[in-house]
C-alpha cells in the first residue's frame, strides 16, 4: 500500500512540475499570458511541494522495530510486506541455498519463494533445478529457511544470476506495519504464466495457501555459488527453517544475527 502511494505521488509530481518548467522556459513562457504563467508557476509548484514532501515522509517513515534483514544486506527483495534476501554457503562439503526472511506487519504471514537459475546469452539456464520454499513467519518474525543444492562442477565457485518469485498471505490481516523499508519491490500480478509461476502456484497448493503470483518479470540477484560441494543429493531436498526472532523475544545477541 505504501509503496502505491508513494508511484500515485511520484506521478503527481511528475506532470505538476512540467507545466512550472514551462512557464520559465523563454522560449514558449513568451506566448502564454502574464495570468497564465502565474497560475502555472503557483498551483505547478504548490502540487510539486506537496507530492514530494508525502513521498519523502513515506520514505524516511522510521520503523517500530529493528529492521534485522537491513543488518544483513542495503538491498533486499520486498513482496507485500514480506522482506527476504537468498544467499549460499557450504558445511561439510555440502552446498546450501538459504533465504533470510523478516515479516514487516505484526500480523503472522505464509509465504512461498521461488528461486531459479536465470538465462544467459544464448538464452539457456545452468543446470541447477528450481527451489521452492515455503515459510510461515510469525508476526514481526525474522529468520532463516535453507536447504541443501546440488551443483554442477563447472558451475562451483562461480557466479550465478538467480530468477526469483514470491508470494505471500496474510490469513489473519496484515494489522499494523512495524517496517518501512520497501526494498526491492516485487509487485502482484496474475498473468505470471511460464513453468516458473506455475512451480510457485503448485508449492502454493501444496502448502494449503491459495496465493498470488508476485511479479511478472523475475526479479534477479546475483550469487557465488560455493566451491568443492556435492555435484548430485543423495536424497530429494528438504527444507530447514529456524525463526531468529519474533514479536516477544529479548534481543538478538550479535552471534545469532
């Protein structure tokens, strides 16, 4: 809702400011009356001031409780109200794909992520399968869901530019926003119809929640990939989700970050 707003705004300004540069451009300012460039330059700019005081108050809005997934990273993926960040790390010579999450409203939410390798030149993905995972977060709740990942050896140690979906559901309302960090907005839409939206929409059944498809092109993120892993699992992936911290808990103590 907010970062709706804050586009209705920006719009605003855009087409209130244009007749205020025309009344001072020589040029074309010379053939429009005295009364005219007077009323373009006050009600222009009067419009202008406003649009972009609202925007900068929505943008500068200060959160009711520590943003964690700032901590982490300046940029993270933001789908309704649902802020995650991918990353990959290794243990023990096996690789993982793990998604740091932090619900932004005080009301417990279901979400489903979608990762999967993006295209390259010569329109062809890495053979790196799709990852589906699904999230029930607490209310405020930040954590963190991984799971182990096959690579490829030509594909180890390198980087890889991975597609990514979400959608996310709120059965109780959403309540009250606590964070304000808009992030990297994926937006819903409907017509998300290739195999990857269809991956999201069956993990979506899968998991009793009737959810929507957010965005209707792949946002993408770029990520090393770990070296010297496992090439194949020796059994299908399995999800582990560990929730950090929720509506209630002490602070987190740096280590657990």
């Amino acid at each position: 809702m907010r970062e709706s707003v804050k586009a209705v705004f920006s719009v605003i300004l855009m087409f209130a400011i244009i007749p205020v540069m025309i009344s001072f451009l020589p040029i074309v300012s010379d053939d429009i009356p005295p009364e005219s460039r007077w009323f373009m330059r006050v009600w222009g700019g009067s419009f202008s001031f406003i649009a972009l005081v609202i925007i900068l108050k929505l943008h500068w809005k200060k959160d009711a409780s520590l943003d964690h997934l700032k901590l982490l990273t300046k940029k993270y993926f933001n789908s309704d109200g649902f802020g995650f960040i991918p990353t990959t790390t290794s243990v023990n010579g096996s690789g993982y794909l793990l998604v740091y999450f932090q619900n932004q409203f005080d009301h417990p939410c279901h979400a489903c992520i979608a990762i999967r390798p993006g295209v390259n030149f010569f329109m062809n993905r890495a053979n790196i399968q799709t990852y589906i995972f699904n999230v029930k977060c607490p209310a405020m709740g930040y954590g963190v869901v991984q799971m182990p990942i096959g690579l490829p050896r030509k594909v180890q140690g390198k980087k890889q530019t991975f597609e990514v979906g979400c959608s996310v559901q709120y059965p109780q309302g959403k309540g009250q926003r606590v964070c304000f960090n808009d992030g990297i907005y994926l937006r819903a839409n409907s017509q998300f119809k290739d195999e990857f939206g269809t991956a999201l929409k069956v993990a979506s059944v899968a998991s009793g929640s009737v959810l929507s498809i957010v965005t209707s092109k792949p946002a993408s993120i770029v990520l090393k990939l770990p070296d010297h892993v496992a090439e194949q699992l020796s059994h299908p992936p399995t999800q582990t989700l560990r929730i950090l911290w929720q509506s209630g808990d002490p602070p987190l103590q740096p280590d657990n970050k």
